[in-house]
C-alpha cells in the first residue's frame, strides 16, 4: 500500500520548447513537490525553535513532522 501524498502542492503547467517565440503545452503539469512535503515542511518549521523539541535530533524531527502531515491529510478527508 502506498502512502497517500495528498498530490502535488504547487502544480506547474508544463511546457515544450519550439523555438525562440513559440511554446507548446505538455497535456501533463508537473507536479513539483507533494502537499505531504509541503504539510511536512510547515509542520518541522513550527517545532524548530520550540524549546520542548530542542534535545531532538533531526531524524527524529523529521519522523514527527511527517507524521503531522498524514495527520492534516487524513483531516483533509482525501486519505
């Protein structure tokens, strides 16, 4: 089973060089990163600085602000 990402956060048109003054669209948009990325990221960013988490070691940031992001997910109701 995989995890669920929650698909990607900022989506981005894709595009398909031609020449100097013409483009043409992808059918497919680049995904960039997931929204579980994006929801891990905020979530590592609020523990930081935060004295409680201060004897952490980065792994076990990590673990946890992955875990905040299944959990926003999940509320999310897409899981």
């Amino acid at each position: 089973m995989s995890k669920n990402t929650g698909g990607p956060a900022f989506p981005v048109p894709g595009y398909k060089f031609v020449d100097e003054q013409h483009f043409t669209k992808y059918a497919k948009a680049l995904p960039g990163m997931t929204l579980r990325d994006y929801f891990a990221a905020k979530a590592i960013q609020a523990s930081l600085p935060d004295p409680a988490y201060s004897t952490w070691d980065a792994e076990r940031h990590a673990r946890r602000a992955y875990s905040v992001a299944d959990a926003m997910i999940a509320a999310r109701g897409i899981e």
